[in-house]
C-alpha cells in the first residue's frame, strides 16, 4: 500500500453541529466551456488504491471556477459577516504537519502518521496553533467539506465535482499529468509548490502555503491546480465498496516523488469530511442556475 503523507483523518466521533448561513457575498469565477475528455490516468506511477483509472471519456456541461483557491482574506469576511464557526474550533484543535511546529511542541502525534500532530487550537486563523497567524493572500486552510460547503452557500456557489475539478485543472490538454505538460520543470524551475527536501525531513526551502495566485496559471486561467493545497470536491472516494469518504484533488506542499506522486491532474485522495488540515483548501464553481 502506498504511504499516505496527505490524508490523515480526524478522530472518529459526532460531528459539531453546523449553523445555517444566509448568502451575501461574492466569488469570482472563470468561465470555462464544457466539453468531452478523457478523465483519470493510466500512469505506471499512481497508487492502485486511489482509483484514478480507467481513462474514460467524460462529459462536463459548461460552468464557472475559481482563477485561485479561496484565501484566508476571502475567507475572514465570509466569517466576519455571518459569525460561522469551523470544525476544527467547535473541535477545538485540527491537523499540522510537525514542521510547522515548533521543536518544543508536544502535541498528541498520530501513530499512522507520526508527521501530523492534533494541535490545539490550531484553525483558519491560526494555522499552525495559537502563536501563529494566517496569511491573507495565501489559500484557507484547516476548512473541513462542511466549512467549504458553507463558504459556498453563502457566495451562491457549489463545490466542483471531480469531474469539473479535473477538467478545469487540466487547462485544455489531453492526459498529461500536470497543468502546463508533460513535464514537472520547466528551463530547470519548479512549476508548483511541493516538497523539495527528502519526505518527512526538513523542506530544504521551508516551504509550506505560497500565495493563492501563485506560479503560472494553466491553460484557463487557473492558478496552482497542483501543489500548494490539496482542495475539496464533492466526490466520494469509492462508493461501490461503500468507502464514502470525501475526494480531495491536486496534492500539496507535503507531496514528493519520493513519497507521495499525488501532485497530478488526475490524482485523488479521500478524507473523511469532517477532517481539516493545513493542507486542504478549496475553490468555488459556479453552474447556470447556481448565480
């Protein structure tokens, strides 16, 4: 079985209860025109039991997404107007990968991932625990699919689903595993925010969130459809064996293709939906009749 450094779950256990929000604010989408293509991957390298493939032939009705993922700033008025409370504070702590800690940190670890601790207080705000601060221009994190789906509802938008996701980050070209082509490096340079140190060692460019209109944009317009931050879709993970975990889409800054080769077009990986962490975001889609 492939290591998963990108999926940890929360704890098992009720759910807080969610607050219903009135629509008020705006997001701003790109159009994109729908069409057929060819959907999943047949690449060598994927994990089995992420289910990318079969390649098969999907069509997507037009709709509109997001240029970037959802940042903190975007994110802060949704709050600010409607006094919601995430997940991860009515829980009271969420997922940080151990190198956004400090070496004194003693947070409860996960044995399954010892590379993720359950830090209390850490949420949206403060997503590395209650020293530290988020970064307005940089991609909300520590939002579970709930969170997400608020954001949308009172944005008058939806989640995409798989298929609008990986049309959409695919950027109008045909099976190639990342946004801009076929290969990861353009002229020498990274393309995208992931891990560049040997996984779960130190980065060796301490790099965690980049800004959400980051490196350059794909085809359509969108910006870091790879890397950065895994982000929500309303996908479930596998519903023929009865897996409904939810589907997250376009790996993170943890992924490396020593670990984790989860920083392509076509990769999955399914979380339970309650679960939030420094690494998932999400972008917003908006379909006719949605707006």
């Amino acid at each position: 079985m492939a290591k998963h450094c990108c999926t940890p779950a929360r704890a098992e256990g009720e759910s807080p209860e969610q607050r219903e929000v009135r629509c008020g604010g705006s997001a701003t989408t790109l159009p994109i025109a729908g069409g057929r293509f060819l959907m999943g991957s047949a690449d060598p390298e994927a994990y089995p039991e992420d289910r990318e493939g079969p390649v098969r032939q999907v069509d997507v009705e037009p709709f509109e997404i997001g240029a970037t993922t959802v940042t903190v700033a975007e994110f802060a008025e949704f709050v600010g107007v409607t006094r919601y409370v995430t997940d991860a504070e009515q829980f009271g702590d969420s997922l940080v990968f151990v190198g956004a800690l400090p070496d004194a940190d003693d947070s409860p670890v996960l044995a399954a991932t010892p590379w993720w601790r359950v830090v209390t207080g850490a949420d949206w705000r403060r997503p590395s625990g209650p020293a530290s601060s988020a970064v307005p221009d940089h991609p909300v994190t520590h939002v579970s699919r709930r969170d997400a789906a608020a954001y949308c509802a009172w944005t008058d938008t939806v989640l995409p689903t798989e298929a609008e996701w990986e049309f959409a980050a695919r950027g109008g070209l045909v099976q190639q595993p990342f946004p801009w082509g076929s290969e990861r490096y353009r002229d020498g340079r990274e393309q995208m925010n992931v891990w560049q140190g040997e996984f779960p060692g130190n980065d060796s460019d301490a790099v965690y969130t980049q800004p959400a209109r980051s490196h350059a944009a794909n085809g359509f317009g969108l910006y870091n459809c790879t890397g950065n931050v895994w982000e929500w879709t309303t996908g479930v993970f596998d519903p023929l064996r009865r897996d409904e975990r939810g589907v997250i889409r376009g790996g993170s800054y943890l992924c490396h293709d020593s670990y984790c080769r989860r920083y392509r077009t076509s990769a999955r990986s399914g979380v339970t939906v309650d679960t939030s962490s420094g690494h998932i975001g999400f972008r917003v889609v908006r379909r006719p009749g949605t707006a």
